[in-house]
C-alpha cells in the first residue's frame, strides 16, 4: 500500500497537535530535538502520558487502551528528504539506547497482544496503526514521512542512532543522525 503525501501531510499535522506549547518555542525553529543538514530533517516529539491519551481518547478509545498507552513512552517523528537523491527509511538500522544498552521499540505483535487482551475493536486498531511511522519507507526528494515510534518500559531518556541508507538502489552511501538524552516525559500521575 503506498501511502499519499496528503496522507502524511495530515498525520503530520495531527501528530503535531499533541505538542505541547512551551515557553521558548518562540526560539526553537521546530518543537522538539532536531538534526538538520543538506540532506534531511529529522525532528523527534516526545509527549507526555496526558496529550497521548487526550489524543486517543478524542478518537473514542476506551479507558483500558487509554491504561496501556500511558505506561510507554510516545515520540513523534518527523523526517523530510531535503536531498535530491532516494533517503530509504528503515527502523531496522536505528539503534536505540538506554546508557549504552540497546533498547527495543514496542512492535506491532506486543501491541497486537494487549489490543487482543482488552478486545480492543479493529477500527481502534487502525486508527493506532496509522499514527505509527512506517518500519520501511522510500523518501523521494523533497518528501516528509512522519509517526510515532513507542518505547516501553520506566524510560527516563534515552539515546538514538538513525541510519538511512540513500540512493535509488540502496548504494548512495550512508547518513548517519545521532540524539543524545532524548527525555520521556512522564505526566503528573507518572513523576
């Protein structure tokens, strides 16, 4: 299925919604952590519990899903091809780290697992699904892709090594983008 650039205009603008607005947003060119250089922009988005499931819970998601989705960490990305070659999106080539430990990213068969134990309806489902990034994507020139990746656990902060590989043929050479002490913010019932 390909996805259409209004598509992930829309579901960047709506992920966008959830940020909160801070005091010094005014001096910040984007509304969170961001590398940015001739070939791409990557912006991350972490969120507190609250604006996670004031998202959700405005798309009729019922108190049970709404428990789970607090207790992980949410962060929105944002990524824009600024090149004029192919940037190939794959979560596959990232590396996430908690004090140089690796860390996985909550998957589709976990989420799968607890949506099966609360019987959470397909159209809830689908609407959680389509607010994930893509796990494979090809970014043409000039194109945005945007979504959430979801970490579980009592993270604090975290660290994250994103690679792309680029070229239409996966031969153009690499980008490598680093974050360093990215935080998860924990809401008021979670300090």
């Amino acid at each position: 299925m390909r996805i259409t650039r209004q598509y992930l205009i829309t579901l960047t603008v709506l992920c966008s919604l959830l940020i909160a607005v801070r005091a010094d947003a005014i001096e910040q060119p984007y509304p969170g952590p961001f590398v940015e250089n001739d070939d791409l922009l990557m912006v991350l988005m972490p969120h507190t519990p609250e604006q996670i499931t004031a998202f959700y819970e405005a798309r009729g998601f019922p108190k049970a899903a709404l428990d789970r989705l607090r207790k992980v960490c949410f962060v929105t990305v944002h990524i824009e091809n600024k090149s004029q070659r192919v940037i190939w999106l794959e979560t596959a080539n990232w590396d996430l780290a908690v004090d140089g430990e690796r860390i996985q990213r909550v998957n589709k068969q976990q989420w799968s697992s607890w949506w099966d134990d609360i019987k959470l309806p397909s159209a809830n489902r689908s609407t959680f699904r389509w607010t994930q990034l893509p796990a494979v994507r090809d970014l043409q020139p000039d194109e945005p892709v945007g979504g959430n990746i979801i970490l579980g656990g009592e993270l604090k902060q975290f660290d994250l090594q994103a690679r792309f590989l680029t070229g239409q043929d996966k031969r153009g050479g690499m980008l490598d983008i680093q974050f360093r002490d990215i935080k998860c913010p924990k809401g008021e019932a979670n300090p």
